[in-house]
C-alpha cells in the first residue's frame, strides 16, 4: 500500500505538505535526542548541567533583586530552596518537557548565568519558549548573546524547532535589544498575561522563525 501511495506523483502542494510531516516527525523524537543532557561549547563558555553543588554560586545572582527584577520569581533568599529548584528544573529535562543549562566560564568554571527551553511544544508544531538570567558583575560583555546564539542554534538544528518565543517585561531593555540582535521580532503585547509576584504583568511577546535566524 505504501509502495503504491510512492508511485503517484504528488503535486507541488502534497509534496511540500509530505516534506513538512516528514520533518515534523523526526521531531517528535524527544526521547532519541534526550537520552543524555547535551553539553554545548561556545568561544568562552560551557553550558553545563547545574547539580545541587552549584546552589551558593546561583545564590550570588537568583539572590540579586536586580537580577530578578523582570523574572517571574522572587529573589531567592535560602539555599535549600535553590536544591529544590535544581532538581525540579533537572526533572524538567527528565521528563523532557523544558531544559535549563547553567553557564559556566570556560577560563576558571565559574558559574555564571543560566539559559534554557522553559517549554517544547510538538502539538500541532514545534515550538519553544526561552528563559535566562546573568550574574550582574558578567552583563554587557556578551556573554549571553554567546550563549543564546549556541542554544538556538542547537534549538533550530538539533530539536528541530520551527518558531521560538521569549515573554519580556516591556521595560526590560536589556533582554529586549539582547532579543533584537538575536533576530527576535517584537509581536505584540500580551495584557495581563500572567500573575506572579502578587500582581498582572504584561509582556511582550518575542518570536523567532527558523528561516529568519
Ligand atoms: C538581559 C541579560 C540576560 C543580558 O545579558 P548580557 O550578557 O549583559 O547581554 P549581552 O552583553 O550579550 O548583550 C547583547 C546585546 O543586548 C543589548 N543589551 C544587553 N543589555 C543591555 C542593557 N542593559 N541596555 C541596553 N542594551 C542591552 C545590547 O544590544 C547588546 O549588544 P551590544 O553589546 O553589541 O550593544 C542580563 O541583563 C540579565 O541577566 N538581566 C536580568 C535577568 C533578565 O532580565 N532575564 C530576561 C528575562 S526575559
């Protein structure tokens, strides 16, 4: 049956529709692609798996109000509550539903910043939604931009993604012009789109094709 569908010549349109399924179901294969946590290499940095021994060098900066300023969580104030937060985030990855890098300097192993795919969606799509957060003593030196450009590369190339989004705080600047460089286009504006922190935050919504990167 299958031999018989190969022999007739598709259209133009059912061949790009085909082409499109084929593709869509290579990345259906989280499984394959996770068995083990990827580990990638930029000029100056690791992205590495965090374990419970890197919980006082996250402290330095998940304990930085200024850090935390736009992210939807609060300053970490107790080390035990950062563990916790490692092994969630590691499940995460276990049960392949996001996945969060620590990234670390090549020059002395410092940890100094975090990055990752909150989110993989395969239904009906394949999308993913990117978080990440520095130190304050490492910002404007280009290390994020280093570690986004190897993530999304890895994103687009190795998970397959076709679309990629990023929720901003509209005065978030930094992540915004970081976005911009990156190829992000700025959507829209989301009202009200989520309740952290006792209150509504707005975001903007940022999105990136594969075709556009
Ligand atoms: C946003 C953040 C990750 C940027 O990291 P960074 O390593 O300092 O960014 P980079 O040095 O790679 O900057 C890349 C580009 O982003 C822009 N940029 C970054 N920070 C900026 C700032 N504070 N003001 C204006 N532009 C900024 C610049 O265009 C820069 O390119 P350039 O240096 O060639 O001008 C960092 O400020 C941070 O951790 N902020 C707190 C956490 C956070 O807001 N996370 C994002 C939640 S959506």
């Amino acid at each position: 049956m299958w031999k018989q569908s190969s022999e007739i010549k598709p259209s133009t349109q059912y061949s790009q529709t085909l082409k499109y399924n084929i593709r869509f179901e290579q990345n259906m294969d989280k499984n394959a692609l996770w068995k083990s946590f990827p580990e990638l290499e930029t000029p100056r940095l690791w992205l590495k798996k965090m374990s419970r021994k890197h919980a006082n060098e996250l402290m330095e900066f998940w304990g930085d109000d200024e850090v935390t300023r736009y992210t939807d969580f609060n300053s970490f104030r107790e080390i035990q509550k950062i563990e916790k937060t490692i092994n969630w985030v590691n499940n995460r990855f276990k049960d392949k539903y996001g996945i969060r890098w620590g990234i670390f300097l090549k020059e002395n192993s410092k940890l100094i910043g975090t990055c990752g795919f909150n989110s993989w969606i395969t239904d009906r799509g394949n999308k993913s939604e990117i978080g990440y957060d520095l130190h304050r003593k490492y910002w404007r030196k280009g290390y994020m931009f280093e570690s986004l450009y190897k993530m999304i590369t890895y994103g687009f190339q190795e998970m397959k993604l076709h679309r990629i989004e990023a929720d901003v705080d509209p005065n978030n600047m930094g992540s915004q012009k970081l976005l911009e460089k990156l190829h992000f286009t700025k959507e829209g504006c989301l009202r009200d789109n989520g309740y952290w922190k006792g209150q509504y935050w707005t975001t903007l919504i940022y999105g990136l094709l594969e075709k556009e990167f």
